[in-house]
C-alpha cells in the first residue's frame, strides 16, 4: 500500500501499465537495471542495499557509470533510488517500497516484463 495525497491506495497489481507508461518506466538505466535484479529474484524481494549494489554492477558492467568513485557511485545509485526510481516505479504499480525495513518488493507485470526482457538482451548480452 503506497499512501498518496493522504489516501491510501492498493497496488495496481491486475492493471495492465499502458505502453506509453511502460517506455517511460523503461527509459531510465537505473529503473531498468533495478527491475532487471528484482525480476531474476524468485519471490521478487531485495533489499535496498542489494539492489543499489546490483545498479552500481549494472553500470559498471554496461559502461554507463559516470567515473565516480565506487563510495561516491553507490551513495549517488542510493539516493536515486529512494528518491526518484523506486516512487515512481510504486506509483506505477510495479512495485511496493517499505522505507522502515528498507525492503522492495516487485508486483510481476507481463507486459513490463515482455519489453524488460527484450531491453536487457539489447543491453547486457
């Protein structure tokens, strides 16, 4: 449950996200990279930590990291997560993020993962 606007409102979890919706959520490394670990986990949970320290690997492995230094990298990933990637990837419904425990949470979506697996062939291999 994610509490908007002072309501609180279930996942979407049987909506299907429109194509336009899931380009955008896939048009960012770091939301492509996070979604890429937490969609090879079998029960679909990471931790914060765990999935900052798979982005960094991500970037590191693609070459899209800035040159920062490692510290630097995973404290940078971090606050992006907390503050960009993982909100907007909840509002959308793909996921649930618990703040307290530092857990994530990830609401399988077919038609997110169908264009995920084609943007990580692309990308990784």
């Amino acid at each position: 449950m994610r509490e908007t606007d002072g309501k609180v409102t279930p996942l979407m979890t049987d909506a299907t996200p429109s194509l336009d919706l899931v380009f955008e959520l896939l048009s960012n490394s770091r939301r492509r990279y996070a979604l890429y670990h937490l969609n090879d986990q079998p029960d679909g949970v990471a931790t914060l930590e765990t999935l900052t320290e798979n982005v960094v690997a991500f970037e590191q492995q693609t070459g899209t990291s800035d040159g920062e230094h490692t510290t630097d990298r995973h404290a940078s990933v971090r606050l992006a997560l907390t503050h960009t990637h993982l909100p907007k990837l909840e509002d959308a419904g793909l996921l649930e993020y618990d703040r307290r425990s530092e857990m994530v949470r990830y609401w399988r979506q077919p038609s997110v993962e169908e264009w995920l697996e084609h943007a990580r062939h692309k990308e990784i291999t």
